[in-house]
C-alpha cells in the first residue's frame, strides 16, 4: 500500500461524504447515486436506476458496511482507508468489487446513450457530482481517452477505475477521475 492509495482513498472519500459530516453511511451511499441520476438532468430508465441502487446497496453492504470497525453504524475515514487496504488487494477481484456499479454509472454518465462517454458528458456529471473543476476534468479526459477517439468507451472507463482505486503509479492520469490529488 502506498501513500498515493491512502491520498486518493481520500479523495474518495471526500466526495462519497455526500452529507459532509465526516462519516460514509449506507443513506450517503444511496445519495451518491441519486447525485449521478440528478446530474443528468433527466431521468434513466427505470433498469438502470434499479441496477444502480441495488449496485450500491451490494457495494455498501458487501464493500463499506465492513469496515466499520466500531459498530456504529457509519464509516470514518480512517476505517474506510484500512477497509479499502485489506478488500482492494488484488487487481483480479475488480470484476467482482467494483466492475458493477461502474457498470452502471458508465450508463449514467453516458447521457446519450451512444457508447461512449464524452468530454461534455464527462465534465458534467464529474463537475456536478463530485465538484471536480472543469479544467481538471478535461485534462484527466483527455488523459483517460487512450485511443484519442474524444470519447470514452467502457473498456476505457473500466481501466480507469480499475486504477484509481488498485492502482500505484503516481503519474496515472486515473488517480484524478474524483478530483485532483494532492500530497
């Protein structure tokens, strides 16, 4: 584990705090992705709203709900970084940890439905939900964008999470997908 995981666990953090009290419970869990279907200006499908709730309320019981060492029923960050270093430790358990909600919220953040995330899709739902400024956001897109095809596919956005949260390469564009990480 490095200093870099603990710096963008934080980051997460951060943002996943939807209610700013310093704790992660399963209500901000749920209004992460009210956020996400918010931001979108309209509304989803009703599958895709289903999988996504269903998708955080596995992610909060099987991922975050653990790691509440002390019982009370919330999750601070101190044990949200140890809980994420002893369950992210094999880039092989992405399928299972993560790939579903992302899953999901490749579907929210592709506003248009074409497959791809683009730049404006992007900014928007990343500037709206998890307040990533705007000149932050473009260059991590572009950075993210391997194929330099101006959008995101979902092998792309997959990768990118994928590193973010196994990831240890301190120059990886994805260390920022939830806002800029600072030492």
């Amino acid at each position: 584990m490095t200093a870099l995981r603990d710096l963008k666990y934080g980051q997460w953090f951060r943002g996943a705090d939807v209610d700013g009290d310093g704790f992660i419970t399963q209500h901000d869990v749920r209004r992460m992705s009210e956020r996400y279907i918010g931001a979108r200006g309209t509304t989803p499908d009703p599958e895709t709203v289903l999988r996504l709730t269903e998708g955080m309320d596995r992610f909060w019981s099987n991922v975050i709900a653990p790691m509440d060492q002390d019982g009370d029923g919330k999750v601070d960050e101190q044990e949200m970084t140890a809980g994420f270093k002893s369950v992210l430790t094999d880039r092989a358990l992405y399928p299972q940890q993560i790939a579903p909600v992302t899953n999901c919220f490749f579907d929210l953040v592709d506003l248009n439905g074409d497959g791809k995330i683009d730049q404006g899709e992007f900014q928007r739902m990343f500037d709206s939900v998890a307040a990533v400024p705007s000149e932050d956001c473009a260059a991590v897109f572009a950075a993210l964008d391997l194929d330099g095809s101006g959008g995101l596919d979902r092998d792309e956005f997959h990768r990118a999470l994928e590193e973010f949260f196994y990831g240890n390469d301190p120059d990886a564009p994805a260390n920022h997908i939830f806002g800029k990480v600072t030492a």
